[in-house]
C-alpha cells in the first residue's frame, strides 16, 4: 500500500471513529444507554423510556450494533421495529460507571466540546489570540472532569500519595493539615482527598466560575462541605501560609505562569510541605512520528490547551506536552531546593514532588 492510500485509509477511519463518537454522545446524552442498562428492548420500546421519537430510537440502535456497542436480535426477514437490542455489562462499565475504572463516556464530551469550539480555535490561529477556558463550555468542562475522576476516586490516595510515604503518613497524623488543591476543576479530587484523610482541610483553587461552583455541590454531596472549599482565584496569587500540600493535576500545564505558581505553592508551604504534580506523560523530547498517547495530548494541546492558556495573555504557553526537564527547569526557577520525578507508574500521567 502506498503512502497516499495509507493517508486516505487513516483518515477514513478517523472519520469514521470520531462520527461514532458524537453517537457515543447523543445516547449518553438522552440516557439512552441508562435506559437499555438490564433490558432489551426494541425502537418503540426504547424511545417510550427515554422519551425520543421511535424512527430516531431505530437508527441509533441499529446503529450502535452495527458499531459493535450494543447486540441485536437475528434480523433475517425481521420486522425493524421487533428486533430487541442489549448493552452488555462490560460495555457498560466504560459506557456509564462514572467512578468506575473503566469509564471513557466522557470522550463523546470531548469531541463535541472541539467541535463546538473550533470556529473560535480558527480565529485565535489567525490572530494570535486565545480561546477562554470558559468559552469551550460545558462539554469540555464535564469531559475533562469525567476522564479524570476515576484515577482521582480509585488512584490519588490509594496509588499516588502512598507511594510518597512521608506525605501519606503527614496527611494521616497531623490534625488539622492542610491541602490547597490548585487548578481543581469540579473538585473531584479535593473531594477525594478529604474522604481518604479525614482530618485534613482542602481548599481547591480555579479560575473558572462555573467549575467552582460545580465543586462546591459535589463536596456538598460527598458530604465534605464542612472541610472542603473552593475559591474562585489565580494560582499564581497568594495562597496563604502553613500548607502542608500543595497538589496540581493536569492543570499546570494550562496555566499561564507556571513557574509564579510553583513560587506561590513554595511560599505557602510549611516547614516540611511539598508539592505534588500529576501533568502528563510524553517524551522527554520531540520525536516525529510520535507514539499514539502523545499524539493525542499535542492534538488536543492545538485545539483546546494553548488556546485556553493564550487567553490569559501567556508569554509562556506550554500547551498539553509537558515534557519533564521543562517541569524540573519550572521547579528550579521557582526556587525548589529539590525536585523528582516520581516512580509511579500511570498510563496518562508522570509525577513530581517539589519541597525545600
């Protein structure tokens, strides 16, 4: 095959795969697939429960069995709107167990949120501008929450933490300690900090105001309100004195002055603290091609991370590949004594501790 008929085949099933995931999406969207959860049902069937016009139930269906994501009925000479369609188990796990290990629903939310966005992307490459965290909207917003939660629900304190022995042990014996969750989105791993370690206070910092105020109620229904608070703020800022932890997931990368807010998390710490860093794992250098995780991370950093970072009018806009010596030169300019790159495997993301 050659390399022209290589490029069209890959690109056709890009096409494909992304079509798809809108699919993906629209059932999640419409709890089409909550309502097949256990059932089998036909298109009538389905579009009573989920409440949807039955012609559309039937083609999504039929559809999402030709996709591989639900099984269908023998169609042989059968009546269209008879034959009864299931989702496994297994597809459900990825599909809806938002905490689950899992899950991957939310990759429908990030296409859509691109898409959505993209006219904008268009005007920011021919001005040199930026596209506003919040402009992405909802999409971006809840995709970016729902991929991360589950490492935060079944990793961060049962994986990460307990891999730093001192910090989990700091966590578990001082009373009162404190954790500033920096860039913390919809708080989910504010949230799971303050259930692991039940004597500690957590106070999760972001700049957009719709995450903030998502983060409060999921700390409210976590039950954690009482030691879990959000703050609408710049990372950079002043983050008070006597923190015991400063924790940054998947976010120092976003932000416009990565090396001020590493300063501020080292000037709040206590005697002791450190500085705890999830961002993702890339190459230490640029290689073309590159590997499909790496792929994926500079595909998303041109639509949506250096964009978003460009409109806080970064001179410093990294974008989604933070390469580990650009971290530790980050860390060192910040004035960190001592700076590592942890030993913790992941799929998605390296790990940093910062402290002196």
């Amino acid at each position: 095959m050659t390399t022209t008929e290589k490029t069209a085949e890959r690109l056709l099933g890009a096409l494909t795969a992304a079509a798809e995931l809108f699919t993906v999406e629209l059932g999640r969207e419409l709890g089409l697939y909550r309502a097949l959860r256990g059932a089998r049902l036909t298109p009538p069937e389905l579009a009573r429960t989920a409440g949807i016009d039955a012609r559309y139930a039937r083609e999504w269906l039929e559809q999402q069995a030709a996709a591989g994501l639900l099984t269908a009925s023998a169609t042989a000479g059968a009546d269209p709107d008879q034959r009864r369609f299931a989702l496994s188990e297994e597809v459900a796990a990825v599909l809806l167990d938002e905490t689950g290990p899992a899950y991957l629903g939310t990759a429908g939310q990030f296409a859509l949120g691109l898409g959505l966005t993209f006219p904008a992307v268009t005007e920011a490459f021919r001005t040199g501008s930026g596209v506003s965290y919040a402009d992405y909207g909802r999409h971006l917003r809840h995709g970016i929450a729902a991929f991360n939660r589950p490492m935060f629900t079944h990793q961060l304190t049962g994986e990460w933490l307990p891999a730093v022995p001192e910090v989990d042990r700091r966590l578990r014996a001082t009373p009162g300690a404190r954790v500033l969750d920096l860039g913390c989105g919809l708080g989910h791993s504010s949230v799971a900090l303050a259930l692991a370690y039940p004597a500690i206070t957590v106070r999760g910092v972001d700049l957009d105001e719709n995450s903030v105020a998502e983060a409060r109620r999921n700390a409210a229904a976590a039950g954690v309100a009482d030691r879990v608070s959000f703050t609408v703020g710049d990372a950079a800022g002043p983050a008070g004195p006597d923190v015991d932890l400063v924790t940054i997931f998947e976010a120092l990368h976003d932000m416009a002055d990565p090396v001020g807010v590493l300063a501020a998390a080292r000037a709040a710490l206590t005697e002791g603290g450190s500085v705890f860093v999830g961002d993702e794992l890339v190459a230490d250098e640029f290689t073309a091609p590159a590997g499909e995780m790496e792929r994926l991370q500079y595909a998303f950093s041109v639509l949506h991370c250096l964009p978003a970072t460009r409109a806080e009018g970064s001179a410093d806009a990294n974008g989604t590949v933070l390469r580990a010596p650009t971290m530790l030169g980050w860390a060192r300019a910040a004035g960190f004594a001592q700076a590592e790159v942890l030993d913790i495997p992941h799929d998605f993301w390296r790990f940093y501790r910062m402290r002196g």
